[in-house]
C-alpha cells in the first residue's frame, strides 16, 4: 500500500466514525424533549419502567429506568386483550369462524340459559349484556380461580342479563373469556396453547404466555405476563398492516376490522376512569378516530398494572410504555401527556 492510498483511506476511516458519531449524537438529542417528558413523570408512573418508540419496522427510541429493561417480564393485566382479539381475526381469515356467528352455535350452554343472540362481536367489544360487577380494584386483584376455561365461561352463561346484546359497553374480562374459549372448541386445542401456537411463536414474541403458575384457567382478557420487546413486535406488526419482517400474521382487512369503532357515547355505561372518553374497537381503545369517527386513527390496549402499548396509524409508529404499577387516572393522563411530545416528531398521514 502506497502512502497516499494509506492517507486515503485514513481520512475516509475518520470520515466514517465522525458521521457514525453524529448521527448517534443527534439520534439522542433529538429525543431530548421526550426524555425530559419521561423524567418529569417518572416519580407518578414507577420506579422501574421501559419505554420503547418503533415505525413499522425500526426502533427509534428507547427508555430504561430503574431493574426493568426490554427483556424484563412482567403481567401485562388488560393489555392481553389486544392480543387476543387478534387471535380472534386469524380464526375470520382462516374460515374457522365469523364475527357475527352466534356464541351459541359453538357454546350450546348459552342456549340453554336464554343467550342465543350473543355474537362473537358483542364479545370482542363488550357488548354481550351478561352482568358485569362493578369495576373495583380489589375484585379485579382477586379474580376467582377455574380449573379451566370452559369451567369459568359456562358460569358467565349462567349469570343474568343487563342489557339486550349489542345496546350497552360493559368493560371487563367476559367477551373476551368467551370468545377465548370458542376458539378452545373451534381448534380443539387450550387457549394457551393456541395462541402461542398461532401469534407469539410466529411473531418471536418468546417470552411472553398465558400459562398460569398453578395450572389455573388461562385469563384470554388480563393474563398475559409478557415484556416490551416482545410487545413492541406485536405492534409493529399492526402497524405495518399485519405483517412483520416480511411474515404476514394477519390480512390487511383484519387490521381495518381491529380498527372499526364498536361503541357509540351513549352505549358506555361502565368503563375505568382512565378509558373515559374514549371510544372502544375490538380488543383496544380507540384514542384517536378518522374524521368519518368509524376507524380508530390512534389504538391502545391499557392494563391495570401500568403497561400502556399503543399504534398510531396516522403518524406512523408504535410506543409502548411498560412498567408495573397499578394504572389510575393520573397515570393515564400522564402517557398521554407524553405522547403529546412524541407526536410532533412524526408527520400526519392521512
């Protein structure tokens, strides 16, 4: 090698690590009002919290405070429903079953006790007018134990009925139990085993399961224990319309069906305080609608311990905040608070 080949590739060697620097430079500056968003909020929503911010196919962001990190695992409470109302769509696409399919058709118990109208909708969006008990912390904590799934879903057919199905929005675990224990009868399979089969292990999402300790019913609504990694992997794959590093897991007309609006103002009759306001879809809170209120332009799955996983369709990325508190008013108002500083570093799409 000549000198003047040596000096060349010296000063493009430098060249290089200087842009590498720079650009790890700005990437980080340029996240600072967020960071600063974060750390103001930090005393209100945990100690231990990791914050994660993707497009559809690139993390952009990420935020680790206190022992959590990306790999850290933790019960993600009703941040489970999202996943399995998309366990639900796959069953549409494959043929297995359709949205407007009576319960009854697959679960003959809800014959029996007078609920022949109740739909797999009305269960994705809980609307299925079975009594619902008042949404208090300690009763949610202390969820009664099953041996199995159809044990706790045969005693939601046996309870009274508030509400013909489809007029009223009770928010909690019954929909989607049931619409958990139909596919059970549909696939002949354990839910548990079903949606790992179908969604985590295709999407990568390796540590996150269903499965109780102690051999309990699985909770299709609030059972998950999952981490951020995994998690933000299930967003991207919504936000990227249903597929994920070039495997698709669900159609493209399932994540417009995901995004439907179900509940109009007047149907909400119970809901957690940090859910008022807004509308609801199959399996997430709709934050944000299109102009036409029928689609969900912003998605989110809340869960009572602090996780808060999120798609933004109009602006193009996924956020998740994961942490392990017990979620109330003020917190919400502190993730959305946040997201007011995360949006204005994408653009709108519409």
């Amino acid at each position: 090698m000549t000198a003047n080949t040596f000096l060349n590739c010296l000063k493009v060697s430098l060249v290089a690590v200087f842009v590498t620097i720079f650009q790890l430079s700005y990437g980080q500056s340029s996240w600072n009002d967020v960071e600063q968003a974060i750390a103001s909020r930090q005393q209100l929503l945990g100690k231990d919290m990791v914050v994660l911010i993707a497009n559809k196919d690139s993390l952009l962001f990420q935020k680790t405070v206190g022992e959590f990190n990306t790999k850290t695992a933790a019960p993600i409470a009703s941040a489970s429903k999202w996943l399995t109302a998309a366990l639900i769509l796959q069953a549409v696409e494959e043929g297995k079953i359709s949205l407007d399919d009576k319960v009854a058709t697959y679960l003959p118990i809800f014959e029996k006790y007078g609920k022949n109208y109740i739909t797999i909708r009305h269960c994705l969006s809980h609307m299925t007018g079975i009594q619902t008990e008042p949404m208090k912390l300690l009763k949610l904590l202390e969820r009664k134990k099953f041996a199995s799934l159809e044990e706790e879903v045969n005693s939601f057919a046996a309870k009274e009925i508030q509400n013909n199905p489809g007029e009223a929005f009770r928010y909690g675990n019954i929909g989607l139990n049931i619409a958990g224990r139909v596919l059970e009868v549909v696939y002949k399979k354990k839910f548990e085993q079903l949606i790992r089969q179908k969604l985590l292990v295709p999407l990568g999402m390796r540590k996150t399961t269903f499965q109780t300790m102690d051999g309990s019913a699985p909770n299709p609504s609030g059972g998950a224990v999952s981490t951020a990694e995994d998690y933000l992997k299930f967003l991207q794959m919504v936000l990227n319309n249903g597929t994920l590093n070039g495997q698709k897991i669900l159609s493209e007309a399932s994540i417009t069906e995901m995004r439907k609006i179900q509940t109009t103002p007047a149907q909400i009759k119970q809901t957690p305080k940090s859910a008022e306001g807004f509308m609801y879809a199959s399996g997430s809170w709709a934050l944000e609608t299109n102009s036409d209120q029928k689609q969900a332009a912003v998605l989110a799955s809340p869960g009572l311990f602090g996780t808060w996983p999120m798609v933004d369709f109009s602006r193009g990325y996924a956020c998740i905040f994961f942490v392990k508190n017990l979620l109330g008013e003020e917190r919400a108002d502190a993730y959305l608070d946040i997201k007011k500083v995360i949006d204005p570093h994408f653009s709108v799409h519409k």
